[in-house]
C-alpha cells in the first residue's frame, strides 16, 4: 500500500488543526490568534497608580490627605517599634544569651541589705561601736551601729535558709569624709569579719555588692539590675533588709512604682535605736510624703540629696548591664510608669 503525504514534501504525518480553525458560522478556514504576551512593565503601573491617586485626590482632597497621613504614621510606628526591638536583641547579643557568661545562673532571689553607714576603721575588732562608723549627726546615738550590724546579720540569715538567693549589699560612696569607701563594701567586710554569723560557707560565695546606690529607690532599682547583671535574669522574689520604720516606703512606695508584684516581695525590718526612734519616725514621714509627690526620685529635694551623696562623681554604669528596663530608669513622672516589665 503507497503512503501519499499531505501538503509539502514533508515526510512528517499531518496534524489537524495545526495551522487554522475552521469558522462554523461562514465555513471558512481561519489564521488562529497568537496569544499575547503580557510583559511586566514596574513603571508604567507606578504611573497608573499615581494618575489613579491625582484624580481621587482631586475628587476627595482631605480623604486623600487623611488617609496618606495615617499611612505614613502607621510605617512610621512599625520603623521605630523595630528599631527598639533590634536594639533589644544587640543588647542581648552584647551581654550574651549563654549561660556560662552568668556567674550565678542557677541564682533566682534576690535578698537585698540597704546600707546606711560607711565603716571607717582600720580594724574590725569593734564593729558594734559608733567610733568605727562615719555618722552623720542625726545617726550619732548609742547602739546605732549595732543596728547596722543587725542588718548585716539578717540579710546573712534569710540567704543562708535560701540556697537559690543572692546576697546584695547595695549602697555608693557617700561620704567625701570617709574616703572613696562605698557602704556596701562596708557591710560586706563586717560580714567577713563576723564569719557571716556561722553561715560562711553557705553564704560567702553568693554574697556581693551594689555600690552605686545614693537613696532607697536606687537600693532597689539598682539591686535588680546588679543581680540582672550577675545572673541573666531578674528576681522571682525579693527581700529587702533595713529599718522597721522604713517598710511602708519600701513596700508600698518603691514597689509599686517599679510594678513589681506584691506577693513576691518581702520586707525584713529591725528597729532603730531608743534614742534615735522619734526622730527617726518624723523623718521618715517627711521623706515618704516626698516620694509619694516625687515616686522616681529624680527632681526637687530627693535628686539634691542623690547629688549630695555622690562626692566622687561615680559614673552610675545602670541600665547598661539590664536593658529590658532601660525605660525605667530614664522615667521621670509622678505618675507610675506605663512601660512593659520583665516581672510584671
């Protein structure tokens, strides 16, 4: 049988349909269509875009311009939220999110000593006596310098019964007259000196010092980031050691104002001398009623008596070593402070 092929000489099969379309409606053979190809043109949308908004914008200029408005506020948040949360992250990049970079990373409460005296002795034979103290006048009364050591002795105590506290002695130095000496490292020799009480060795490795602090403010604030500092983390619970009188300022004025929660902080306080306590009161009324105008310390009377008691010009290095709470530091407002905290 002979195979004729179709068309040209071609010895290919014929294909139907290949090359027309028949058209039911006038019987004819007809060219198919090439598709059209659809290039991406970046351009020439940009300026359909910009013709489509001139002509709204026209139409509805302060719907337009409202509207632009908020959409550049909007990118404008977004910048700056992920600014703040890049710088964050170089923050923790800078202190390191290894463990091993945390002395005390198994450490997770924080028993804080507020000092109040700088030991200025050359020997630690007689701590309990005025003499080896620098006091001012209002503190020069017998037995006070017992009461320091009674502070030492508690704050030694409560760590020794926690094994997953650390001990901070937290206080700057104060005095110009008692030499560049700061009261924590004070409080931490008579520790020594004492054989913390009988608890050396349960205590003395997870006992240090903060000493940058000039008020009770600072005592706290700047205790939580000492012991950010040392263990990458902040305290579950805190207890703080100083004068009875003293407890409400401590509890519910510091306290609330750095939002820290009321069931985990705890307040240990000793008495004050027989001589001393009446005045010790009135004053305290006074310096409380401050702080409940002034909660941060940062203007009129309270900063004066911080600037007061920084006779060497220390460099304060908070909140370099706690940036999670950089906002607290900077705020200055005599209403609470509205910030996210890493324990509230």
């Amino acid at each position: 049988m002979i195979n004729y092929p179709f068309g040209s000489d071609s010895p290919k099969s014929f294909h139907a349909h290949q090359r027309f379309e028949f058209d039911l409606e006038s019987g004819t053979l007809k060219r198919p269509r090439k598709p059209q190809n659809s290039p991406f043109h970046p351009i020439k949308m940009l300026k359909s875009f910009r013709n489509r908004v001139q002509y709204y914008y026209k139409l509805h200029p302060i719907m337009i311009s409202f509207i632009a408005l908020s959409f550049g506020f909007t990118v404008l948040v977004i910048i700056l939220v992920y600014k703040r949360y890049f710088h964050l992250m170089s923050n923790y990049r800078e202190f390191g999110t290894n463990s091993d970079n945390y002395p005390f990373v198994d450490l997770r409460n924080l028993v804080m000593v507020a000092t109040h005296s700088v030991y200025t002795s050359t020997s630690c034979e007689e701590v309990d006596k005025e003499d080896s103290w620098f006091l001012l006048p209002y503190q020069k009364h017998p037995g006070q310098a017992a009461t320091f050591v009674e502070h030492i002795r508690g704050g030694v105590e409560i760590a020794a019964k926690d094994d997953e506290a650390l001990l901070l002695f937290s206080g700057g130095e104060t005095r110009k007259e008692a030499g560049p000496r700061s009261e924590a490292q004070s409080y931490w020799l008579v520790a020594e000196s004492q054989g913390w009480f009988g608890n050396q060795e349960k205590v003395r490795g997870r006992a240090l010092t903060e000493e940058h602090a000039r008020d009770s403010f600072e005592n706290l604030i700047f205790s939580l980031c000492r012991f950010r500092e040392l263990t990458g983390k902040y305290p579950h619970n805190i207890t703080v050691v100083g004068y009875d009188f003293k407890e409400d300022r401590f509890v519910n004025l510091h306290r609330t104002a750095i939002n820290f929660p009321a069931t985990r902080f705890f307040y240990l306080g000793t008495p004050a001398t027989l001589t001393s306590r009446e005045a010790a009161l009135k004053g305290e009324s006074m310096v409380r009623a401050q702080f409940q105008v002034d909660p941060y310390g940062c203007v009129g009377s309270l900063r004066h008596k911080k600037l007061g008691r920084d006779p060497f010009h220390r460099t304060i290095p908070y909140p370099h070593g706690c940036p999670e709470i950089k906002g607290l530091f900077g705020y200055c407002q005599s209403g609470p402070y509205r910030g996210s905290l890493p324990w509230a």
